[in-house]
C-alpha cells in the first residue's frame, strides 16, 4: 500500500514475494526448492542487473527475513557474506512501534545519480573521512538501539544524516529538511529512506517526542499535494508463503 517509488524496498519485497512463491512452485511440482537463504541475494542480483548500476541488498533482506536487523557484510565470494544480527526481539515489536515515524513527502525519489555521486566520492577520496564517519555512527546507532538508549541512538542518526546532507545537499527537498528540522527540535532524529532525493522521511525518538512531532509534520506536508503520513508498524515475520 505504499506510494510507488517511496524508497521503502517495494520493489526488493515483490521481488522476494515471487521468488518465494515460485519456490513453492517447484516444490509442489516435485522439482526441490532452493534453500530460502538464496531467495534474497537471488533477488538482489535480479534487481541489480535490471537497474544497471549498483545497488544495496538490505531491503531484500528485511524482505526476506522481517524483524529489526544489523547486518554486518563480510564481502560476496564467503560462504557466508553477512551475518545477521537481531536488535530487537519480535515480543518488543510495539516499542518500536511507538518510537518512529514515516512520511511520504509526495515526489517519488531519484536514487540513482545521488548513489553514482556517494560512490564515487568514496572511489576518489573526496568524501573518504565522511564514510568512516558515516561507519562509526551506524555501528553507534546499532549499539545504542540494542540497547534501548533511545536518546544516545537519536543522537547517532542525527550525526548521520548530517554527514549525508554534507555529501549530497539535494538528498533532502524543503520539505524534507523541514520535517527533518522540527523532528531534531522535538528531540528526535529523522533520516531519509534509501538514498533519498525524494521518497519518505522516518522519525525516531522516544514516544513523547514522537507525539508531539506527529501533528507539526501534519502541517508540513499539508503544504505539497499527495504528502501524508503513513500507517506502519514492524514486520517480524519476513517472507511467509
């Protein structure tokens, strides 16, 4: 139900979604499945390939596996490229729950050339010190977030989103830095979604924060035709066929 190119991983869940039933498929024919550990990264090399450039695997994990997940990658051509690591046991889903936030600003976003610039500002150095900054606050933000120090977290993921805008001015519209201004002013953080340049803002904070942010986004997206916020909650269950 969400908006067509809102960078919340559509197309990597639909994607999860028909190779999982075409696995039943095959089983039901009698022909074997594949171990569903492939179903993601097959996914992933299917979307790549379409796209023509290169692109993440995170949201076809999510897809596949559901929950709330730190994934640490080890390089492709291991036996085992990532490991998986739960932040939040499926019991606890309604706390994050009452915690975040999600807004669809009303453009679709435009990932590709806001990627091709991250990546080649990494390839020849210009923004080099800013990824190792980009590393040290999302390892920050997973250990504050298993923890549940909402307040160290928040601050972690303002720090990103700070180093990204540095990057790449454009990967937030006005009406994304203003969503991203009033959250930081009810002491919460907001990031963009997937590479961003249009798409959807998250909101993270603690529940107070969050109440009191929901209506001053309200106003805010009232401003653009087709901006809204969205109804969500955590998925803990992943791919169910």
């Amino acid at each position: 139900a969400s908006p067509p190119r809102s960078a919340l991983g559509g197309s990597s869940s639909a994607a999860v979604a028909v190779i999982g039933a075409f696995n039943r498929l095959l089983s039901l024919a009698g022909a074997g499945e594949i171990n569903p550990d492939l179903i993601p990264a097959l996914a992933h090399a299917l979307e790549e390939t379409v796209a023509g450039v290169p692109c993440g695997c995170q949201d076809q994990m999510a897809a596949a596996y559901g929950g709330v997940h730190a994934w640490h990658w080890k390089g492709v051509g291991r036996d085992r490229w990532y490991e998986r690591e739960s932040l939040l046991e499926p019991r606890k889903a309604e706390w994050l729950n009452e915690r975040m936030l999600v807004a669809y600003c009303g453009i679709p976003h435009e990932s590709a050339d806001i990627n091709s610039r991250w990546i080649r500002g990494f390839i020849d150095g210009t923004f080099r010190k800013q990824w190792v900054d980009i590393i040290a606050s999302t390892h920050g933000f997973i250990r504050a977030f298993k923890a549940g120090d909402v307040p160290s977290a928040v601050r972690q993921m303002q720090r990103e989103t700070a180093i990204r805008r540095e990057i790449t001015p454009d990967v937030l519209d006005h009406i994304g830095g203003k969503l991203v201004s009033v959250a930081e002013a009810a002491h919460c953080a907001a990031r963009f979604t997937g590479a961003g340049g249009g798409g959807c803002i998250w909101a993270f904070g603690e529940p107070a924060g969050i109440a009191s942010l929901k209506p001053e986004w309200e106003k805010i997206l009232d401003s653009r035709n087709g901006a809204r916020l969205l109804q969500t909650s955590v998925d803990m269950a992943g791919l169910t066929v």
